[in-house]
C-alpha cells in the first residue's frame, strides 16, 4: 500500500495511527500542501478533490476520505479492533469521531483559513481566533461526552479507538495555535494516554519522513 499523506495534516495523521495500531507496512508518499501539491494533476487524479490523505491499495484501487480509509482498514484487517463489538459503542465511537473530524476539523482546514485571509481579507489574529473558537466550542462538547461511563483510559473503554484516533490530530493542532486546553482535564488525561503508545508517537507530523 501507499499513503499519499502530508506531514501536518490531521487526516493523514489519522490514518498513520490506524495504520500502525493495526501493524500495516505502507510506504509513504509526501504531497506537500504548501507547495500546492494537492491541486496538481497528478495528485488530483488520486483524488478530484485535492485533498491529503489517499491510499493506494496494491490492487491499485485509490481510497479517499480518512474516515473511510480507516473503516476499510478495520474490514479487511480486523485484528486489531478500533471498534467496539457492540452496535451502541460503535455508534458512540463514530460520533465522537465525527464530532472531531465532521464538526470542527473542516472549518479549520487550510483551504478554508487561506480564504478567510486571502478573499475576505481577514486579519493572521482573527484567523487564529477563529481557529482556536471552533476547537474550544468542539471540545467543549467532546469533554462533556468523556464524563459519560463508556469512558474509560481512551475515548471510549480501555483500547483506542477511532475516537481517539482522531482526537490526536485535533489535539496537536490545538497546541499548535495555542489552544488553552486547562479547560480540558478528561480530553488532556485521554490525550496522556494515548501518547504513550508507539503507534500514535511515530504518526505525530515531527516524526514523519517529509516533516520540514
Ligand atoms: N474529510 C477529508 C478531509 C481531508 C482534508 O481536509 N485534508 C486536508 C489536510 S488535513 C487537505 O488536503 N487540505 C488541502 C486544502 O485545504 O487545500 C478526510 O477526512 O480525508
């Protein structure tokens, strides 16, 4: 397999955590955003929508959309487990994920942020409050949802799951700009957790081949 990924972004960073937590050997393929990669043709062929990540199964199937990515990872290599085995938790894991991945992460992405600056002329300090706004008001409602008993080291029970597969990207980008995460002390003792763990330290954007 082939993961056409950038260092620093999350969705990328999602599937490297599942890759690794599942053991999966993927040779990595940098598609540098800042230089415009993602909208060139080649990388546009891999996905019309210009967007990282994309993987390229060897039977040359192209796999877009991180979420899905990961749901066919857990398919086809159900070993080890980043779903619970019962309907409810499944659908708790899911939404907890999409409240990361549909809810706050795209009002974030960078397309969106080189609009507001570039278009509508907004301000580098208004840009960072509106980034940081919509990780506080997500968060807000994802520590809530970590009060409820599912809970347990991770997002939801004692093993990671999709939920926190995407709460770690989402958590470095609030460190990245400056997020105050002090009102956060389940998401921060979740966040401890999970960084222990090889498979979430080796997909962090320093750790990656392209990290510049
Ligand atoms: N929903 C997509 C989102 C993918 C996405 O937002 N990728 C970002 C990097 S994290 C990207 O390629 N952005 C390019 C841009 O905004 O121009 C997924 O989960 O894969």
């Amino acid at each position: 397999m082939q993961l056409f990924d950038y260092f620093r972004s999350s969705a990328s960073y999602r599937v490297r955590i599942a890759l690794n937590l599942k053991g999966l050997d993927c040779e990595q393929v940098g598609v540098n955003l800042l230089k415009g990669e993602h909208k060139g043709e080649e990388h546009l062929t891999r996905n019309p929508q210009g967007f990282v990540p994309a993987l390229a199964l060897d039977s040359g199937e192209i796999l877009t959309q991180s979420l899905a990515i990961i749901e066919y990872l857990e398919e086809v290599y159900p070993a080890v487990a980043l779903l619970p085995q019962d309907a409810i938790g499944r659908a708790r894991v899911r939404a907890l994920a999409q409240l990361i991945a549909c809810d706050i992460h795209p009002v974030d992405n960078l397309r969106v942020l080189k609009y507001l600056t570039g278009e509508l002329g907004v301000s580098e300090e208004q840009k960072t409050r509106w980034y940081q706004h919509w990780i506080e008001e997500g968060f807000k409602a994802l520590e809530t949802r970590l009060s409820e008993n599912e809970t347990g080291t991770f997002c939801h029970g004692d093993s990671p799951t999709l939920a926190d597969i995407c709460l770690a990207p989402q958590i470095f980008n609030a460190q990245r700009f400056n997020v105050d995460l002090t009102p956060f002390p389940r998401i921060m003792a979740i966040h401890q957790a999970f960084e222990a763990l090889d498979a979430f330290k080796d997909a962090r954007p320093e750790n990656q081949p392209d990290a510049g």
